[in-house]
C-alpha cells in the first residue's frame, strides 16, 4: 500500500494506515475515523483492533479490521490491515480420481462456485466454461499420454469428438453446449442455466471417474489372467 493510498493516523497509542480508497464507492476520499475498538482491555502482539469509518464522498459507514504486530521506536503499537474476506460454503465432492487427472479443472470450477456464491454470475459462467475444457482436454490426455500436445492445441469440439466412450462424449457435447451460451451475446438454449450445466458437468466427472476406474480394473484382470496362464 502506497503513501498516496493511504493516510497514517494514531489512536491510543496505536499506528494505523487508514486506505483512502472507499470499499463501498470505491472512490478516493479522505475517511472521517468515529471510533476505535480492541479484542482486549490491554495491548500486545496479535490483538485484533477495529476501526469506524465514515467516506467523505458517498457518506456511508464502514469498519476496518487491524491486527496488532509489534510496536514502533516511539513505543506505538504497529498494525497491519486485515480485510475481512466473506466465508462461503464451497463443497465440491467430486470423485477421487478426477482430483488425480485434472488439478486445473478443481481449481478452476471452485472459483467458479464462489463467483457464483457472491453474485458475480456473468463471470461465474465462463469460470464453468473454462473447466470444461480442462477436465475434458486433461481426461484425454490421461488416456492417450503420447499425444499432450496436440490435444492442448486442440479445440474443444475437436477434442470432444476424439473421445471414444459415446456417454462421456454426449456430457462432453452437453457441458460444452451449455458453457458456449455462458460466454456468447447471443443465447441458444434459453431453457436451460447454469444449474443444468452444472449438472452436466457433474454428471461428466461421474463417467470420468467410471472409465477410468472401469479400466484400472480390466488391467487387474488382465494381469491375473497372465499370472494364472504361466
């Protein structure tokens, strides 16, 4: 945080850098400081302290969180700005096996979910979008490990249509379907959101999931099938 965003202040022998950047108008301003709270009667390292605010352009109230971290050479107490960052409930639950073939698409369709949870819907789809194609491009390379390159560089439809097993191609085709309208001007399935392609997607890591457990058992056949024939 630069000088220019922000203005130092001290209050009961606490040091606090004030942003001057309002996080309700996101305006500059020069914040009117109400009141002052601390998380216990005395002072030391890690005790939490709160400011009251007031924006001088929109006039709303706010509060700023601060974590007492040491003291300075004048015996002030130093803090650090800690904004409180909201608690979302994120549950994915996808097969175990999914978390082996595709990191990226976790990551990425975990982002989309808290997009979603904080209303931030027009980019939550294309967080959704973008984890298909990861789950579907990753799943290919899982199964055909000679050809990584080619299939990254490939388009999406492309890499959908390499996919041999007909239900997980149909999700792929679905997901994929649904995802475009997430991300294009025009809509082409107005009766279907992004619940359904969600669904989709799920379903998709379900069959995933299936093959690749399905062949992880073949092979355990197959290789007691040679041990009984020798």
């Amino acid at each position: 945080m630069s000088k220019t965003n922000y203005k130092l202040t001290t209050i009961n022998h606490i040091e606090y850098k004030v942003p001057k950047i309002c996080p309700i108008c996101h305006m500059p301003q020069n914040p009117e400081i109400l009141d002052t709270k601390t998380s216990a009667d005395y002072l030391e390292e890690q005790v939490e302290t709160i400011l009251l605010a007031k924006c001088t352009n929109c006039n709303k109230y706010y509060l700023l969180p601060y974590s007492i971290i040491g003291r300075n050479d004048d015996l002030t107490y130093k803090t650090k700005y800690s904004p409180y960052k909201p608690t979302l409930n994120i549950e994915l639950n996808f097969p175990e096996e999914i978390y082996t073939i595709s990191e990226r698409f976790v990551e990425i369709y975990k982002q989309s979910l808290t997009s979603e949870q904080l209303d931030l819907n027009e980019l939550s789809g294309m967080g959704f979008r973008k984890s298909v194609e990861f789950l579907i491009k990753d799943y290919l390379i899982k199964i055909n490990p000679d050809q990584k390159d080619k299939i990254s560089s490939m388009h999406l439809g492309n890499a959908i249509n390499k996919i041999d097993n007909e239900n997980i191609r149909s999700l792929a085709k679905t997901s994929n379907m649904l995802a475009n309208d997430q991300v294009h001007y025009t809509v082409k399935y107005s009766d279907k959101d992004i619940n359904d392609l969600k669904s989709f997607i799920k379903a998709l890591t379900y069959y995933i999931s299936m093959e690749i457990t399905l062949n992880k058992s073949n092979e355990f056949l197959e290789s007691l099938n040679k041990n009984e024939s020798k």
